[in-house]
C-alpha cells in the first residue's frame, strides 16, 4: 500500500513538471540535436524573405500591441513562420523582419511561397502605416549571427504578460530599453515563431481536458463513520379441523418468536488513478494507475422460535376448518454519523493551471497560435546571459504567470554550434532528453513555447522609442479622403497618411484661390518649393486656355527671379540696377477713376503702417500730403488736375512737410519732434536708389505690373520700413488697377481666377499689432494693417488671389491668416505658431504636435469645405529657368542729356526740347532732388524759354551734379588730380544719365563754380581750378 502511495506522488509531480514545463529548468544540460537533412534542407534564400526595419512609425490612436497581433494573425493563417533579429554592434543597432515559409519548400510551391511572403510583409505595411522596411538577402541574417554567435546562445522560454501602470493601464516595454541597458555590447536576440495548425490545437485541448478529468477526482476525500440499532417482534396463532372419509383430523399451533440486535461499523479510503494522455509541450507521455482499499465491519445477531402441533386421523375424512391469525410488530430505529473533507492543494493548483491553460487555447483557438522562443546570441556567455535577463525581465508583468520564465546557456563550443545550424536556418534547435539506452528511443524537446498571437506580438518586442540606427516616430493621422480632382484642378502633391504615400494626388480648384491661400513653415521647410509649384501649374504650364497672371513680391532672399525669371514673358523688377531692371514706382500716383482723397486716405493707411506714427503726426503728414497734391495743381473737391495731370514726390511732401508743421501752432518742442521724425524718413526715401525706385518720373504703368508676370525682388532694400512702404504700395496700386478695370469693364465680377499676387515675409507690412489703445497711441497701426488685410480679402471680387506666405505666423496680423481659404502648414517648430495655425485650420491637438516633426516638403492641407485636413508632399519643381541680367554699360537718358546740353550751351531755338513735351520736362523737373530757387530757374529756362546767365546756368549745373556732396566725397578716395575728375566724370555720368562728353563738361563747370566760391582761399582756389582745367 504505501508503495502504490508512492507511485502516486511521483506521477503527480511528473504531471505538476510538465503542466508548469518544469523540464525547461534542466534543458542547458540535454545534448543538442545535430540538424539533420530536414532542417538543413530550408534554403532561406528562396524559402524566406527578410527585411531591415528604417523606420518605425506608431499611431497615436491606435494600440500598437494589436497591429503586431493582427500581423501574426495573418502569418499564422497563411502558414507562415515569423522570425525577428535584433542586432547591436555595441553603437548602432538593427532591427530585421523575416517570413519563412517551412512547409512549402519545394520549386513547385513558390507561388505559394510568394503569396506567404506578399500576406505577411503587406500585412506589416498596412498595420505599420508609414513604416519603412528594406528587403535584405538572408545571407545578411546569418552572417550577423555568426558575428556575435560563436561565444554563448541562451535561449528565453516562457509565457510574456503586459505591465500595468499606477490607473492598471496595461503597456508594452519597448525594445529601446534593452539597448539602453546593453550599450556597447555586441549581441543579437533572434525570435522564431512557428504556427500551429488547428488540428494540432485540438488535439493539445484533447490532452488538458482528460488530464484534468483525472485529477479532479483525486482533488478531494471524504470519510464518514455511522452507528445504527434496530428491534423488532412478531405473533401468529392458527387451528385447522377436516373431516373426510377416512375422518381425518388436524390441528395445528404454532408459537414464533423473533430478537435480533445489528452493531455495524463502517469507514473507508479509497482513491484510484489511471492516467494515460500526453501533456502539451512534454518531451513525452505519462502513464500510470494505482488503487488503495481499507475498512472494517461488524454485525450482531439474536432470535427465538416456538412450535407445538396436534393431528389425529380416522379412517373417514370428514373436513372442516377455521383460522384466525393476529400479527403485531413493534420497531426502533437509531443511529449517529460523522463526515470528515479533505482537500489536495497540490492537485487543485494543478486544475486551476490546466484550467487556465485552457482558458488560453480558447483565445488560441480564435486568434492563432504558435510555437515560440527567443534565442540570445552573443560572444561570451557573461553577455549572452545578461542580454537575456534583461530581455525576460522586459516580458514579464505585474501579475502571477501560468509558468516560470527559464534561461538556458550554452557555452561549449560543439553545443553552440550545433545550434547555430538550426537557428541560422530559422529552426528551433532540439534537445535529447535523459540519458541514451539500449533499445530506447531518446525523447526530444524544444525551448519553444505555444503562445497565443497577442502574447507573441508582446514578444516581438519592437521598439517604442528612437533607438541609434532605428529612428521611432509617434506621428498623428491625417485625413485620408480630400474632394476628388477636379477638370483643369491644380496637382499639389501626393496624399501622405503616417508618412506613406497614399497614390493619390492632393488637387485644388483653381478659382478657389481667390480665397486667398496662406502658407507657413520654418526656413527650409518647402514654402518656396509649394510657391513655384502653384505657380507654374497656374501661370506657366497650366492647362487652362486662360492662364492668370501673377505678381510676386519678395522682401527676402531674392530665389523667385533665379528660379522662374528666365521663363519667357517673366518680367523681373528690382532695387539694384545692377542686378535687374530698375523698380519705378510713385506712391502718390493714382488712376483717373480713382478720387484724390481715397487715395490720400489708404496711402496714409500704408504710412501708418510702416512707420511707427503717434499723437498728431498721421494728421500732420496728411495735411503736407495734401498740401503736396495741392502744389501741383489738384483740387480737394473735384479731384481734377489744373492742366495735364501731374504727381507730387515725397520730395514735394518734404518740402511741405516745414510750412504744415509751423502753421499747427504747436511748440518748440513739439515742431522739432515731429520734422525730426517725419523729414528723417521722408528725406531717406529722397536719396540714391530709394529715390530712383519712390521719386520715378517715368514710373512702371499698372498693365506692366499687374496684367503680366512679374516678380519684384526687394532683397537687397536694407531697411524693413522702406521694404514694408514698397509692398503697401504695390498692394495698393494694385487695389486701385483693378477698381479702374472693373470700371471699364475689362474686368467682370466672379469671373474666376485671372491674376496671383504672392508676398513672401508678409509679417513685414501685415504685422500683428498690440490691441491697446493709450492717449498717445490709438493702435495706429493695428488700424492700419486692418484695413490692409480687408482690401485684399475684397480683391477675391476682382478675381485677384493672394498667396500670402510667412515663416512667422505669430508675427502677422490675425485677420491674415483667418480671412484665407487654403492653409498649407509646413513644418513649425514653435509651439505658439503650430497652435496659432493649427487651430485656424481645423487640426486637432496631436495633429498640430505632429507639425513639429513634418519632413522638408510634407505640408498640411486643408480648405474650408474640406472635411478634415491631409498631408501632402508637395511635388518637386525641378524645371527651374534662371534669370540672366546684363546691365547696360551705360545708357544715356536723352531727356536729361538735351537738358544739360541746353544748360551748358545755352537757349537757342528750344525746338529740340518742344519735340520732348512739356509735360515730360515738368515731370524731371519736380523729380530732381533739388532746392525752390533751383527749380524755378530751370522752369524759366526749359518751360518759359527764359535766357538765363551764366553764373545762373552754371549754378543749375552745381545744383543737380551735388557739387559740394561730389567734390567732399571724391576727396576722400582719390590719389591723384586723374584719379579725381575720372571718378568725378562717372559719378556724374551715373547719377544724371548722360555722356561722357557731357559729363566731362558738367564737371569742369560744376568746379570752377566751385572755385569761384572760395577765392579767399588762394590755395583751394587753385587747387578747384587745376582740378577743373581750362576753360
């Protein structure tokens, strides 16, 4: 008996061993399994298809564990095994994915092998949006195995559960932290998982649930113990006569009495076990059985019996009878019971786990199963076992595991290489289980494990956060369905959705873009890029019959001319003579449909705008405005010009500016802040190429500007001010172009898209202004760029659309950004910025996180009617035509070198400047940058044909040459008396636009007056006359 006890015991820990896979413990110490022909067959190189992760991209509404599942769900519909290697060289890591198909190996099963491959690699690519893999030749695998494989190969067995936080949100640990934790140790950490079929699941379901039908049994025991007495009595009583023939006769009596008394005691144990199913997972099958009987009993008892009987018979019987018959019985019962439990932890432990288990295949059952471990590689086995603790310790979670987590090494060198060969062919390695005998077949068993595809996809253990050499994005989803193209719609780029290519194109309705279109994004970003692209789908290249024209303004960097200046009817305007053809403008300048006041009030309005104005000094500027128009003959009321139609300057302003501000009667003080202020910035718009481009007497018409392709490069103005002043003023002049086409009907009202304006650095002009008003300071300015933004959010009428483009959008004014209808957002590193914009368009707050992190291109789009924004890359323009440039060496201006002639000969006949017009001669003579006197010398001598004298002729020579500026200024570089009137002949020849001869004659004039001025001066007097030569 006790030996039939100690079977028992002993199959019971055998089962608790292969239930909780004790065996794994002991596994370092098998003998591996040389590979043999099956496994040496798997030719990886067309069994297997593997891949480099480049780059990893995580959703952030989605849980990443259960795109990895789905992954493996496919792999294990298909029959595929999943094998992933994650490689350190001590300083960069790697990370490979690879599928093998194992049970499709021969040439006529590649299709299938193929569709395996397609299956589980598209799988990866449609749950890892974004994601980048790289396919790589198997040699690659089993060459970085064999790198750092040759010392130790630990491998990691056990059932991975997830971590749970301090609000029991369960997570998954990424592989980052095991590179953190082993830098600058090589290893590599391969993990294979192969599929169970169904068939194979049932049948492991088959085993756990005989296994626990058996134990349950044996769970429990029960003894019980009972006492009981009975007691009992009986009568009976009956008499007979017959007579017959032969007189026969009988009586009968009889008397019975009955004790009996019963003591029965009972206990017993019994317990039996016959065991006979195979355990998942055990290297083999345990049988066994075993009965154990034992009781006692015992039983008492006691009876009396009486009989008495008469019978007499005669020769005749003659019969006749009675009976009477009574029974009594009387009956006592009593008893006493006890019941003992007892119940077996061990064995229900055993249940619970089996349960579980169960539990565990039913999920199996429904979402995939496999077979998988995870194999540590490295040079020593120090490494090789710290590398696997540290990659266990990453699986396990918070709560009690089904099963241990085991790590067996193995060092020796025979044993590793052995593995290897089943490992570098995507193999789990096999173990011989106990010792060899004669007869016996020698039992095999893996490492592996049978996990669910959830509890593998815990294993695969992608990483979560960047690692060196595995760059890890979080990025946010976009839309994924903006408005189909439309005919004639303007290509953007291709949808992106995590960084993916979607194979579509992000397409705008042109005549949209009178909305306006808004676009922003750091230095670098694409803005440039997105700009040319829109341009030359609209304006260049387009498919429109009707192509818009465009404007573009360009305060900054001047690339606009290099890239699309060489294009044929693209004219390029700007601020150095040298590089392009000179911008003429004249803020003052208006169309005849437009009235003197409106446009004194808006040019005003761009004047507050540039400049920092306070206190009255809108006012006084105003007043010297009109007090300049005034001068030139314009009526106030009437808006009529007296005579042919003549501007005033800021040269006009300037001069006005003195009288308006003594006649305010304001005081010393006052009179001398405000002319310091105001003639400071009027007199710098007077001077060298600010008064060329601001003061032009033959200023560029509004057909040249704005009916044509244009680009205005303002990257060589110095001061942000006078760049601010030269966009308003195209803004402006071009406001007032379209009001006077409108109004002689070549232009008709939503008549769609017919011209593009773009100003780049819009910030410059548009600028976001404090909303507080002082007694000082009315927010001047903020007033100002109001009414700026509103003119161009009414040019959408015209048929007029802005592209407004800024890397800083904090700096423009809000109604900017809030008044366009399309908004592309490249990427913006500051915080303030993305949410400024991002909120104007729509995004939600990871969206505008993720436009921190938008590659060089990558823009988000969206237009009002869309339903949600997209991300799109915007195409590439690579058809660059650049701008060539070649000034003239010099080009005389006829008008000024006929005057200067007519100056320095004298009035003959004025026939020659008769032939140049009036109006034209008026026009240059209130463009000089000259006094009153001057000028009205020059009016009596070209206007009124008034013979001047001499010194007056030669005083109107020194006057517009800048004598006294020419000769300071040639003194202080030249060496020599050559060197002097060389440099004086060119500047004069630059600055009035006339010969060489001419010049030469001017300079000799312009010294001599010069010298006749300090005669006291014997010295400097010689000296200008030497210099001047003879006359």
């Amino acid at each position: 008996m006790e030996q039939q006890i100690e079977k028992l015991e002993n199959i019971l820990d055998q089962v608790g061993e292969m239930v909780g896979r004790g065996y794994l413990a002991r596994l370092e110490r098998c003998e591996p399994q040389k590979a043999g022909f099956a496994e040496l067959n798997l030719d990886l190189k067309s069994c297997g298809q593997f891949y480099r992760l480049e780059r990893l991209v995580l959703n952030k509404r989605e849980i990443f564990l259960d795109n990895l599942t789905t992954v493996l769900n496919v792999a294990v519909a298909v029959n595929g095994s999943v094998v992933t290697l994650f490689h350190s060289d001590g300083q960069r890591n790697a990370f490979y994915m690879g599928v093998i198909s194992k049970h499709f190996r021969s040439n006529g099963d590649k299709a299938r092998r193929e569709s395996i491959f397609q299956a589980v690699m598209g799988a990866a690519r449609g749950n890892l949006p974004g994601s980048r893999f790289q396919q790589v030749e198997s040699e690659t695998i089993s060459s970085l195995l064999d790198q750092v494989g040759n010392g130790a190969v630990c491998a990691v067995s056990g059932i991975p559960d997830l971590k749970t936080d301090a609000e029991h949100r369960e997570y998954l640990q990424g592989l980052e932290r095991l590179g953190d934790a082993m830098r600058g140790r090589q290893y590599a950490v391969l993990f294979i998982a192969d599929p169970i079929a169904p068939e194979e699941l049932f049948q492991v379901r088959q085993g756990y649930e005989e296994l626990f039908t058996q134990l349950s049994a044996y769970a429990s025991q029960q003894v019980s113990i009972n006492r009981a007495e009975n007691l009992s009595r009986s009568n009976t009583y009956t008499e007979s006569f017959s007579e017959s023939l032969s007189k026969s006769l009988s009586k009968s009596q009889s008397t019975t009495e009955s004790r009996s008394r019963t003591t029965g005691t009972n206990s017993g144990y019994h317990l039996d076990l016959g065991l006979g199913v195979g355990i998942p997972g055990a290297p083999a099958s345990i049988h066994g059985g075993g009965g154990i009987q034992r009781g006692r009993h015992e039983d008492h008892t006691a009876g009396t019996s009486e009989s008495a009987g008469i019978q007499t018979a005669l020769g005749t019987v003659t019969q006749n009878g009675a009976s009477t018959g009574r029974t009594d019985t009387v009956g006592s019962s009593s008893g006493v019971g006890i019941q003992f439990n007892w119940e077996n932890r061990g064995i229900r432990d055993l249940l619970d786990r089996i349960q579980e288990h169960l539990k565990r295949l039913s999920l199996c059952e429904s979402v995939g199963a496999v077979q998988a471990a995870a194999y540590v590689l490295a040079p020593d086995q120090n490494t090789a076992m710290t590398v696997a603790g540290n990659y266990s310790a990453l699986l396990r979670g918070n709560r009690a595991g089904l099963e241990n987590a085991y790590l067996n090494v193995w060092s020796r060198k025979d044993s590793v290489q052995d593995i290897l060969k089943f490992l570098s062919h995507g193999m789990h390695p096999c173990f011989y289980m106990g010792g060899e005998q004669v007869g016996v077949e020698r039992l095999l068993a893996t490492a592996t494990t049978l996990l669910s595809s959830r509890e593998a996809a815990q294993q695969l253990l992608f990483p979560q956060e960047p690692l060196d050499g595995i760059p890890v994005l979080t990025m946010a989803p976009f839309g994924r369905n903006p408005p189909e193209a439309e005919q004639n719609g303007l290509n953007l780029g291709e949808l992106l959705y995590l960084g993916q290519s979607q194979n579509r194109q992000v397409s705008l309705n042109p005549d949209s873009l009178t909305s306006h279109v808004f676009i922003t994004g750091s230095t670098g970003a694409g803005k440039s890029n997105a700009i040319y692209t829109l341009l030359d789908q609209l304006c260049l290249h387009g498919e429109r019959a009707d192509k818009p024209t465009f404007l573009v303004v360009e305060p900054a960097k001047g690339e606009y001319k290099e890239v699309l200046g060489g294009y044929p009817g693209v004219r390029v305007y700007g601020t150095n003579p040298r590089k392009a053809p000179l911008l003429r403008l004249n803020p003052f300048s208006f169309p005849e449909d437009t009235h003197v006041l409106e446009h004194i009030d808006r040019l005003i309005e761009i004047f507050n705008a540039c400049w920092p104005m306070y206190a009255a000094m809108p006012a006084v500027l105003k007043a010297a405005v009109e007090h300049a128009y005034k001068g030139c003959g314009w009526s106030m009321s009437s808006s009529q010009c007296a005579g042919m139609r003549r501007f005033p300057t800021f040269r006009d302003v300037m001069c006005a500016l003195s009288d308006v501000v003594d006649s305010k009667g304001f005081s010393q003080d006052t009179q001398g802040d405000y002319k310091g202020a105001l003639l400071t910035r009027l007199e710098s718009l007077t001077n060298g190429i600010n008064g060329q481009v601001l003061c032009a007497y033959d200023e560029l018409e509004g057909e040249e500007l704005f009916d044509q392709n244009v680009i205005v490069d303002l990257s060589r103005v110095g001061s942000s001010e006078t760049k601010a002043l030269l966009m308003g003023t195209l803004i402006l002049k071009l406001q007032e172009h379209r009001m006077a086409q409108r109004a002689t009907g070549t232009n008709r009202p939503n008549s769609g898209l017919l011209h593009i304006t773009v100003l780049e650095e819009a910030h410059s002009l548009l600028r976001r202004t404090s909303t507080e008003q002082s007694q000082e300071d009315s927010n001047l300015q903020g007033k100002s760029v109001e009414m700026l933004t509103n003119a161009i959010a009414e040019m959408r009428t015209y048929g007029e659309g802005f592209i407004i483009a800024d890397q800083s959008p904090g700096l423009l004014d809000m109604a900017v950004i809030r008044n366009t209808n399309t908004k592309l957002i490249l990427r913006l590193p500051d915080e303030g910025d993305r949410i400024l914009v991002g909120k104007a368009a729509g995004l939600n707050d990871d969206q505008i996180v993720e436009l921190s992190r938008l590659d060089t291109g990558v823009a988000a789009v969206y237009q009002n009617h869309w339903l949600e924004p997209v991300l799109c890359k915007v195409s590439h323009f690579d058809r660059a035509e650049h701008f060539s440039y070649t000034p003239a060496r010099f080009t005389p201006d006829p008008l000024t070198e006929m005057i200067c002639q007519t100056l320095l000969q004298g009035i003959s006949d004025g026939t020659a400047l008769e032939c140049e017009g009036v109006d034209r001669i008026r026009t240059w003579i209130d463009h000089q940058q000259t006094g009153k006197g001057v000028k009205k010398l020059l009016y009596q001598a070209l206007i009124e044909r008034q013979q001047l004298s001499q010194k007056e002729r030669d005083y109107a020579l020194y006057c517009l040459a800048h004598g006294k500026h020419l000769i300071e200024e040639i003194r202080r570089f030249a060496v020599s008396a050559d060197e002097f009137r060389t440099m004086a002949d060119r500047q004069i020849m630059e600055s009035l636009m006339v010969p060489e001869v001419v010049a030469r004659e001017i300079r000799r004039v312009v010294l001599f007056y010069a010298a006749d001025n300090v005669r006291n001066d014997i010295q400097q007097f010689h000296e200008l006359q030497e210099l001047g030569g003879v006359r």
